[in-house]
C-alpha cells in the first residue's frame, strides 16, 4: 500500500541555529529539538541529561496526603490490605510494584487480578466479595477504578475502603473512595498529566517513602517495572515518563528484577534493551498471562525474589504467548479470508468481521493486524459470555470513539479513546452494526485519512550522517510516543550492489550518495521494490538510524520505512 511522505512543518531558522551553534551539532538534529519544542540550551540540558531528582513532589498530586493517611492506619492498625489491578501490562506491573513496596511494611497484603472472561475490564463486584469474605478493610486499585462509582459505593456498604490510582479520564463524578490519586482530575494541580498507572503506584511509594525518611531506593529498585508499563501502555515518552523510562531502561539493562531478569532468559534477548523492544519481546508475553490464562501468574513472576520461581513462571508465561501466537495467526488468517471472499467487505471503508468462536484474548491483536492490510478502521467481534465482544482500532487522524458514540443505540457498552476501544452488544445487532459503523465512517472519512503516512522529521545527506551524528541521535533516546526516532529522507540515492531478498517480503540494500560513504539497510516489507531498484537509477528513502548489533559486532544500519524510485530534487 502506497504511503504518504509528509515533511513536518517548518520552524524557526534562528532558533534552529542556535541550538546547533550551542549544542555543537549537526543543523539537522537541532531542527529535530526544536520541532520537538526543545528551543534553548536549558531544555536541551533536561532533555539528553535526564536527571532522576528532577521527579515531581508526589504531594503534589491532589489526594496524595490523605492516601498516606489511610495506609498509614491500616498498617499501624494491622489491617488486611487488598493490592487489586488490571489484567494488561500497565495493571500487573502497578500491582507487582505496590505489592512488592508495601510488602516490605506488613505481612498483612496480598494481590489480586479481576479474571478477564469472568469478571471484565476494571473493579468487578466478585472482586469486592472476595475482599470482604476475607476480610480486606483496604483496596488499593491500580490502572482502574476511576469509573467505577457503583462498584466504590457498594464497597462502602461492607466498610471496605479504596484508594484509587489511575491514570485514564474521569467522567463527570468521580468514586467516593477515601482518595483519588489521578492527575486528570481537573482539580489536580500535578505537573506531569500522562504517567502509566504504574507510574501512579510508583508515585504513591514514592510518597510513602519521603515521608517515612525510607531509603531512595525502596522504590527506584521498581523503575525497570515502570518502564515497562510505559512502553506497554504507549504513553508519551516526555517529561517524567522520560525520566522514569530513562533510568528504568538502565535498570533493565543492568540490574532487572528477577522476574523480568527470567523472562528476557526465556524470550531469548537479554540485553540491549531499548523501548521498542520492550513493547515487542517482553510486553506481549506479559500480556499473554491474562489473555490466555490468568494475569495473576504475570504478577507472580514480577514480583519473584532471587530465591524466588522466577524461572519456572516465566517458562510458563512464554508458552502462555506461543499460545497466543499461534490463536493471533489462525484468527488473523481466517478474518483476511473473510474479507478476501468478499467483494462488499473489500471496498467498503470499515473492516467488521465476526466469528464466534474466536478466542477474545487476542481480538484486539488481530484487529490491529487488519488495520495494518487494509488501513481502515477495524472491529473484530467473538461471542463472550453469552454476548458480543468487540476490539476496535482506527487508523491516524479518525475519531474512531465517536464514530462508536454514533451506533450507541446497538450497543451495550463501549469505551476507549479515539484509535483504540471496546464494546459489548447482542448477537442480534451484529449486523446492523456493522452497516451503522460503515455509513458514520464513510460519511465523515477522507481518502487521504484511508493512506498511510509516514512523518519525515528532517531532510539529510547521507555525508552528513557519521559517528558523531549518530552519537547525538541515540541521546535522544529512549524513544517514544511524542519522541519517536526521528524519520530522515534522503533524495538522489544510488545502489552501491544489487538488492538482495530477505525472508518473506524484505530487502537488504546498501546505498550511497556522491562524497559519501556506503551505508548498509534493512527494508522490511519493502520486498516489491528488489526488481525496482537499478544501478545508475536515483531513488529516494525515508529511514530511521539505528544501530545492528549481531555476534558482538555493532554497525550503524538505516531501517528503510519508504521507497520512491526516479524520485530527484
């Protein structure tokens, strides 16, 4: 599928110029900063030299004070504490490291992980039971709960009290629970407005800790967890998240918990980690527990001491995402065929498939995999339950929430944001469903939203790209939403040899410019442009920079994201 090359927008050339002159690099990478809204040498300092005493006061956060207060008394008052969270990466990660924290307090704790099939999403009323059958006077509710009125208030009738720690919007009221910790209320005046819920559990320790004069590092021991949730969750990789995943990836890379320190034995990858490999190798296995099983065995492998059965878990939750794997590409296999056969669904502007004997673990994958084919937005229904689950995904620039918000009327639930959401219906409106959805989309959808697009950060030549560039260029890291790798193009290239074929659909390149080196690529999924590419044709690329690190030997390689042949300027 053809993409769309667009250039980001131009900014100012002083301010370029002096943050190169300033920072001694290249022009490019300091028009990079400066799209990035890093304009003078103070931001820059922050940027590339992410300092961990520069954490927000926790107490800044609206509720803080009075959380504390409450732990405070249960554990002076022996209290049973109840650590309760989602079942994602983001909930079991928050869980482990509250868990883990506050176990080094009181023997009084334990965890607890709503089951995805049987109880859903968030607080669940099975959940509140348990607590109050064994008698938690205490929850602590991590990466959810900040929608869960009625569940709160029935909590308060057994004397059950909960303190809530999210991170997703709040609705109009919020739960009467003795404190809510979330930075998007609108009366919270917390600096920082877009941490990961185990970013909200870290700050809560992290108070804990101030106030108690405890040691620093009885919770940054946790940053490598609150890494992970980050780079799982897809929050912006800026401000405090960058601090954190910053030094929470130094850890991973150095020093991991014995639970992730096993499950990157098993992935097969134990160093080098950078975010994205997080979000690929150790994020999916981690997800693979709640979707295939119970999320409860993640959280028993994080939260492992070095004597501990780190091992043996992570050798489960490994088969736990070959399991997945293989249901993602049976699922995924069978929904192409379904739109392959179907000439209505083809050239339509939606993807809406339903089988109902697909496992809904793994909807939500596969209906990112149809979105990646057909570039449209895509809802992948199974039967849960007795009713119809959804996983929904949109394509950039689509309001995909409140295309949903205009079939309401068909559903029984749905929630989300605008490129991810989920939903709940009777089998009944399956079909006219999918029709709804299809004419809100087609009427308010433009052709240009239906092609992808690639953003180009910077034009380069290839001259310009050498050691130090390249040294500069990985200080921007980690990398991230609202600081992804920079995209460079590069016009009137030329192949230094032939193209060769690589695995399925790639192509391994090298290419050269006049006065310039040879520069080795990688082109994955780029495989129709192999007989494309001639000696002596000019094309242009669009590529990240990245280092290839095989066998112990490292190289600077380009990862080729676009191709445009007899494209000069």
């Amino acid at each position: 599928m053809e993409k769309r090359w667009v250039q980001a927008s131009n900014c100012n050339d002083d301010t370029i110029n002096t943050i190169a002159e300033q920072l001694n690099i290249d022009r490019s990478l300091a028009q990079i900063l400066v799209q990035r809204n890093i304009c003078d040498f103070d931001q820059a300092k922050d940027f590339f030299r992410p300092d961990i005493t520069h954490l927000h006061n926790p107490f800044l956060m609206k509720d803080m004070d009075v959380a504390i207060e409450r732990i405070e008394k249960a554990l002076a008052s022996h209290e049973k504490i109840l650590i309760y969270g989602d079942y994602d990466v983001d909930g079991t990660t928050s869980v482990a490291l509250a868990y883990s924290f506050f176990s080094q307090l009181t023997k009084n704790i334990e965890y607890y992980i709503p089951d995805r099939y049987l109880e859903g999403y968030g607080i669940s009323t099975a959940g509140i039971d348990y607590a109050n059958e064994n008698g938690f006077s205490l929850i602590i509710a991590l990466d959810c709960g900040i929608k869960s009125i009625d569940k709160v208030d029935y909590a308060n009738t057994l004397n059950i009290d909960f303190i809530i720690c999210d991170h997703h919007l709040p609705g109009e009221f919020l739960p009467k629970a003795v404190a809510v910790l979330d930075p998007k209320r609108n009366d919270c005046d917390y600096p920082f407005k877009e941490l990961a819920g185990c970013g909200i559990g870290f700050k809560l320790a992290q108070a804990y800790a101030q106030k108690h004069n405890l040691p620093k590092e009885t919770y940054l021991k946790y940053l490598d967890l609150v890494m992970v949730s980050i780079a799982a969750d897809i929050v912006p990789v800026v401000g405090e998240n960058r601090i954190l995943a910053y030094y929470g990836l130094k850890k991973l890379n150095t020093n991991p918990c014995e639970g992730l320190r096993a499950l990157m034995e098993v992935s097969g990858k134990t160093e080098n980690y950078s975010i994205t490999d997080v979000v690929f190798t150790l994020g999916p296995r981690i997800n693979a527990a709640g979707r295939i099983d119970h999320a409860k065995h993640a959280v028993a492998m994080l939260i492992c001491e070095i004597d501990g059965n780190s091992l043996e878990q992570s050798v489960e939750i490994n088969l736990k995402n070959t399991e997945r794997k293989t249901y993602d590409q049976d699922i995924t296999r069978e929904a192409l065929a379904l739109i392959g056969d179907s000439e209505i669904l083809i050239n339509r502007k939606t993807t809406v498939v339903y089988n109902e004997n697909w496992h809904k673990g793994v909807i939500g994958i596969v209906a990112s995999r149809l979105t990646e084919k057909y570039y449209r937005p895509t809802i992948v229904l199974t039967m849960s339950n007795g009713h119809i689950a959804g996983s929904c995904r949109s394509v950039f620039g689509f309001d995909l929430y409140e295309a949903l918000s205009g079939c309401a009327h068909l559903l029984d639930q749905y929630g989300g944001h605008k490129f991810a959401a989920g939903l709940t219906m009777q089998a009944h409106n399956v079909e006219a469903f999918a029709h709804k959805f299809e004419e809100i989309v087609a009427g308010t959808i433009t052709e240009e939203l239906l092609t992808p697009m690639i953003r180009i950060d910077a034009e380069v030549e290839l001259a310009q790209i050498d050691g130090k560039f390249f040294r500069v260029l990985t200080q921007m890291g980690p990398f991230g939403p609202e600081n992804m790798s920079p995209i460079f193009v590069t016009h009137n290239v030329y192949l230094a040899q032939q193209a060769m074929p690589v695995g399925a659909n790639h192509l391994k390149i090298s290419i050269k410019q006049q006065n310039s080196p040879i520069f080795e690529c990688i082109a994955f999924g780029l495989g129709e442009f192999q007989n494309l590419l001639q000696p002596k044709v000019p094309f242009s690329v669009c590529y990240t920079i990245e280092e290839n690190v095989w066998k112990d030997k490292r190289r600077m390689q380009l990862n080729i994201k676009g191709i445009k042949v007899n494209e000069q300027k």
